[in-house]
C-alpha cells in the first residue's frame, strides 16, 4: 500500500508539463512507450522553460535480461532498487542486498535447470543430498540508492574436501562502481540421516565445468573465514525480543534467514546506526526458526562503541530462540563513520548528504509524526543469564558441519584487512591487476 | 543471503545436461545470452531423453520496460515475483501485493516527473500542499506463483470534492490472467497547518487530463468504501505484540505502512491462515509508527471462525502503539476456503496442490525443523482492558480527514458483493463488457 508521506510522488496530480505536452505535441495520442512519452514531455517543458525530468526516460527501463558470461561462469541480473527497499537515508540497506543476493543465486539455478513446479530449480542428480548454507560474508564499500540499477555477478567453485563456495560482486548497473562483494560457504548432507556427505566425483567434475578457472574470489581469501570470538555473558547490549512473523517465511517453509539481519540491527547503539555505515557482516548459521518464535537478540562491542572518535566500530551480535539455549546465528558487524565511508565508495554515491535533508523535509511534512525511539539499549548491568556456555552446548547439523568445515588453518585473526591480491582469488576494487575488467565494464544501455 | 533449505537450488553443483551441452555444441564458447544457452541445453538433454528445462528460456527474462498506454491516462509495469516474495506455499502473499503496489504507484509519478534527489517524484505546483491515504483495498483472486511475471496498471481519478482515488489491476503478464485490483483514497492537507486544504481548481483541471475519461474503477464502487465496524472489547483474538524493526522504516522516516498487513497477519487463527486465502483487505490509515514502536495488535471475528464450514470467514483488525490508546490501523480481512478460491480464480492457477508437497518435502529436508507455532490465540477472555472509547476518541489529522471525506452517502453495508456493472465504473473480470480488453490482451513476449 502507499506510505503517507509518499502520497505526493504518487498520485502526481500536477500536471504542467503534460498539459503544455497535449498541446503541442501532434502524435500525442501515438506516444507508446515510456521513452517517448518522456521525451516528449522533456521537450513540452523546455519550451515553457520547465526543468524537463530528464531522468524519467532512463529510470524506469527494465533491467536487461538475466545472463551468463562468455563461458557461462558467470551468471549476472541486474535489479532496480524499489522504494520499499529504501530506508530514511533513501538508500538500500543490507537487508535488500542480503535480498538480492538470494534472489540471484537462486536464479543461476533456475536459469540453468529451469523452474520445478515448487519453485525451485530442476536440479537433476543430486538425490538425497542437499547444501545447506554455514556462513555467508558480504562486505559493501557503498549502497545504491532508491530508483539505482544494481549489477549483481555470481559464481561458485570448490572449495575443500567437503565444502563449495559461492561468491557475489554487486556494482551500479548504470556507472559500473563497484559497491560491494560477498561470499558463502556451503555443505553437503544426506538428507535423510541429516550427516555430512561429499558431492560425488562424477557430480563434482561436472560442476566444475560451469565454475570459473582458476578459481575467482570476491572477497580476498585473507579476509574470510575470520573466526567469530566467543560471546561473553552477560550481554552488554540487549533489544527487545523479536517476533518471527508469518510473513518472514519463505519457500523452504522456515523464517528467511535475511530476517536475522533485520533482527541484529536492533542491537546496535542509536548513535552508532545513525552515524555510522555497515561496511561489512560475517554471519555463521546455528538453526532455524519458523513463524511465532520469540527470538532474543544480544550484542557485544568489539570496540569503544561508547566513543564517537569517528574510528571504525564493530560488534558480535548473537540470536537465539526465547525460553531456550537454542542459538540461531552469530555475527560480527564491521561500521564505519558514514563520512569515510562515502569518501572510499567515490565522489559518485556521496550524495547522502543533500538527500537526507529531503528526506527529513517529506517526514516531517507527515500527519502524527512520532519522535525515533531508540531500538537499543546499552546495558551497564542485565538480567540476562550468564548461559553462554549452555548456548554454545547445542548446535544444529548445519553448525556442527560448519565447526567440521571451517578448520585451524583456515581460521584468520580478526585483524586489519591485510588485502593481499593475486589473480587466482581476488577480484576487489583496490587491485591494481586488470583480471576483474569484464566485471567493471560499465554497461551500454 | 541464502536459505538453507534452498540450497540445492542455489549452488546447482549437478549439470549433466551442460556437459552434454559442453560435448555436442560447437557454439559452446559463443553462447553470450541466457535464452540461447538454456535453448542450447535443452536441446542436448533431449539427446539425453532427460526433461529440458524448458521454462529457463523465459522465466529469467527482464520484465518489459515499464510505459503508458496509448493517451498516457495509464501507467503500467511489470514484475516477476522473487523467492524472498514467495511463502512456503510458493505464492506471493498480501504483503509483496501491497509493495508492488506502491511501487508502482511511486513509478507513475517519477515516470512523468522524474526522480528527484530525495528518491520520490520531482512533481512541481503543488508547494506546501501533501497527499495523505486515508483508505485502501485490495481484492484478490489469485496470488502469483515465485518466478510467475506480473504486470500492474494504474491510473487515477477525481473522487469527490477533497479526495482523490488511485486504482490499480493486477494480472499475470504471461497470461493475461486476472488476479486482482486495488483502489485508494488520498486527501490533500496543507502541509503547515495540518489542515484538509482543496486542490486549486487550475492544478485539478491539468491532473484530470491525465485521467481516465470516463473514470474508471478497478474495484465496483458498489463494493467499496463500505464503513468498517466499531471494534468491541474486550478483543476476542490477540497476538503477541510487535516491535517496529528498524529494517521497516521507509524513504518517509517512518515505518512502511506494509508492514501493518505483516502484523494483522499475526492475529488470525491458525486453521484459517493455513486453509483459507485471503482475498481481500479494506484497510483505514490512522496514524503512523516507527521504529521501536511496540504494536499490539488485536483481532475480532466477524463471522463464526471457529467452524470449518468452509464458508466465508471476516475479521476486524485494529492495532495500537502499547502502551498508549494510538490506534494506527483498522482493516477487515475476507478469507475464502483455498479450494474455493483456486476454483474461481481458473484452472491455470490451481497448482497449489502439486506444488506444496514439493515444498513440504523441501522443507522437511532442512535440518533442525522447528514445528510451527500458532502465532494467534483465540482468547475466551482477555485480560486488554475494555477501553475501545479512548482508542477511538484520538484520531489523527489522516483519520480526521478520513472521517470528513467518507461520508454517509457513500458508506455500504457489509454484504455480499453486488458486482454491479457498467462502463464507467468497473472493469473486474466478471463484467460480460468488453471495455477492459487492453487490460486483459496477453503480453507477446
């Protein structure tokens, strides 16, 4: 439905343009498509000396058609950022990324299997065996704004005995800058005892005809796969219990886990949230949760979250089900002063500044506005239970395949991004090799 | 980021028809676009005698450019539904209905107007004057499948003398399909006083040339706008209450008024929101939330819920901001048993029933299965103190409005729908007229 403060973008019924347009326009009633139209209008109005929309012929043009690269390694689909994916800075949060990368990744399946009646890809082969998700990483330099047209690539590949890997590069369809990356680590199991299983070497062989070789990363291989520490009790950061709606639930008949996101954030101090641009989670999934469960939300600062010293903040957030030691998912969040933040994403994406006004300009202009509340409160003291321990006792499958997986040698120190770069595994922006050039490339539209 | 249980489909580590592809198409290396690769492994899994994907050419094509019709009077675009859209019915629901119609109505403004640095439409001539929903409905026949493509039309009218009506149709791109319609009253305040203030006649005059003319409707006016009951207290139904997320607050600073449906979601008993779908929601805008807000939200029946007759069922929502006597929202839900709704909304979209054993076997084989809760308690008492007086004595400046341009003349009893028909007033698909073919004609793609 419609946002009240929104009603003037959406009923539009100010029509000068269009007016001076009928009038002077003879194939008025011809115009078919949007692009026509527009310039019509852009033409109606520069005659009355009007500001013509001159964005109105490119913003609306559908994304082009979802694809793979050359070799089809690579799968790409674009996405226009909507409005309910924008939040007050009139940006994309990471919620919609987390969205959109889902959405892709589901995709490169379908487009090579085609869509089962369930929905899912018509994946042939793989009987009894399913890949379950244990830790997803994405890091974002910048996020696009309301109406921006998103690249995203996606690829995977092997990536140990037992375990795949699939990676996303996330840029502006439209200029070619690069916003961000991500990375997941996946396990196979046998989906009747619920036990850890390899890929069979017939299956694999195939699958690594369709991964890119070498291998590409889109996050150094130095900057993942960072252990997440120990959460201590009692928490010093607590938000009130969230509600796993019926609406959260997805395909798969369980809670999307992008909603764990959207619960985490509720634990980061207001000032933080305000000030501050998430540059990077690491997630590792525990378990599940489904429609009606009270979910508790925790969090931890890595940092001296209480100073405003502009230095990089960062915090362990941990989930778990109300009225048990279930937990459901652990995280480190990475934020950095919005300022910097926006120095690093390019001259092109610092437009927050004179976008915000306006956006506190059209909230403020809405019947019963209601002061922000903040969502968290930093605890001196809690009265949460000093159960870490029994916490930490209960895992699931899937994070008992993840402590199997994610191996001594693979763990890094939660140190600085060192960024080390070679041709064979990264593909960030900061390289000054030449290997990401197909992914930079600017599109022609 | 990914669900777990979606695994399968989103790594795809199984591609034996492309190693057939790889073996017998010499272009292999030369297949740059989606539609020629999944062609391309169709073919060679026919050698193989395994089923080709043969919806991979099509479902992951762009949706056409969004555009007008022919005198620019409507706008129209299209979707595909995501599979974070999609619930464990692998259907869109009420919520990604009510989002592609807001997105679409803030894509008509910005496609005459522009976008402008604020993210909402650039519309010039209306200084110090704001457009506010006081009334929304949404009637659907059907909802469409993940991956099933969507094509929404919207247009607007006058519609008395201080509101304004914006309508929408809604219908299955590929197959014409009808699947539903929604329709929407907006008021005009100042935007200093707070005060219902008129549309100047000369701003009117140009918005009515890009109207409709006659004005259509996409709901019969004889099923609209029928005054929603009193709520009586103490509530029959309750659901836990609700924590505005930080993740739903939108470009206005204030919570997505969507949101509101996901919370209304929470109070219907379970046997009625696993066996019924909704098919429609009349919805009155009261006040507005945001984040950290904690919403209780309270329901009452208003047929007899607790019998599975199979027939009809209707229920009167309310939410409140806790703590205070705020009412933000009332609505009434109508819900028709499944098989009933899928038998009028015609064959091509009766696949629930193969489709959801698929997703109930997809989502038994996720590990650590939580069995669903009941997210409503249907209370035989209560202990929500009977203060239905003071909920409804403080109304905000919407609901004032609301209260002013909704008047007795216009107000219909709550009975069966009339469908009364002629050509300047309807245009659902039960009408036997033939002035909604534009509307219905299949998109050749």
């Amino acid at each position: 439905m419609l946002r009240q403060g929104q009603a003037a973008a959406l009923s539009a019924p100010c029509i000068p343009q269009l007016r001076l347009h009928r009038c002077v326009c003879p194939k008025y009633r011809a115009t078919r498509s949007l692009v026509s139209c527009a310039t019509s209008v852009a033409a109606a109005a520069a005659e009355a000396s009007v500001a013509p929309p001159a964005v109105a012929h490119r913003v609306l043009l559908a994304p082009k058609d979802a694809r793979f690269n050359e070799d089809c390694t690579v799968f790409i689909e674009e996405f226009r950022i909507r409005g309910n994916e924008a939040g007050p800075d009139q940006r994309a949060n990471i919620i919609t990324i987390a969205n959109l990368l889902q959405e892709v990744g589901g995709n490169h399946g379908v487009a090579m299997w085609g869509r089962a009646n369930s929905g899912f890809a018509a994946m042939p082969g793989m009987d009894h065996l399913i890949f379950v998700a244990t830790r997803m990483q994405i890091r974002m330099e910048a996020y696009p704004k309301w109406g921006d047209l998103v690249r995203l690539e996606t690829y995977f590949a092997e990536d140990g005995r037992l375990t795949t890997r699939r990676d996303w590069r996330i840029s502006n369809a439209d200029t070619g800058e690069y916003l961000g990356a991500a990375t997941s680590t996946w396990v196979t199991i046998n989906a009747e005892s619920r036990r850890l299983a390899k890929i069979p070497e017939a299956v694999k062989q195939r699958f690594l005809q369709l991964a890119p070789s070498p291998p590409r990363c889109a996050i150094p291989t130095s900057d993942t796969r960072r252990k997440l520490p120990e959460f201590v009790w009692p928490p010093q950061l607590t938000a009130p219990s969230q509600l796993g709606r019926r609406s959260d639930m997805d395909p798969n008949g369980h809670i999307n886990n992008v909603a764990y996101l959207a619960w985490a954030m509720e634990v980061i101090p207001d000032h933080v949230y305000q000030q501050y641009q998430l540059s990077e989670v690491e997630m590792d999934f525990k378990a599940e949760c489904t429609a009606g469960d009270q979910i508790e939300c925790f969090g931890m600062p890595l940092t001296d979250c209480a100073s405003s010293n502009g230095s990089t903040q960062q915090f362990l957030h941990l989930l778990r089900k109300g009225g048990s030691n279930t937990e459901v998912w652990r995280a480190r969040t990475t934020w950095k002063p919005q300022k910097v933040a926006q120095q690093a994403a390019g001259a092109a994406h610092v437009e927050t500044s004179s976008a915000a006004p306006a956006a506190a300009a059209a909230a403020a202009a809405v019947p019963a506005a209601v002061p922000a509340v903040p969502a968290a409160v930093l605890n001196g003291s809690s009265s949460v239970p000093a159960n870490g321990a029994a916490v930490n006792g209960k895992k699931s499958a899937a994070a008992a395949a993840a402590a199997v997986c994610v191996g001594p040698s693979l763990q890094k120190s939660n140190g600085a991004s060192t960024a080390s770069c070679s041709k064979t595994d990264c593909e960030h922006t900061s390289c000054s090799n030449n290997h990401a050039a197909e992914s930079t490339t600017t599109s022609s539209r």
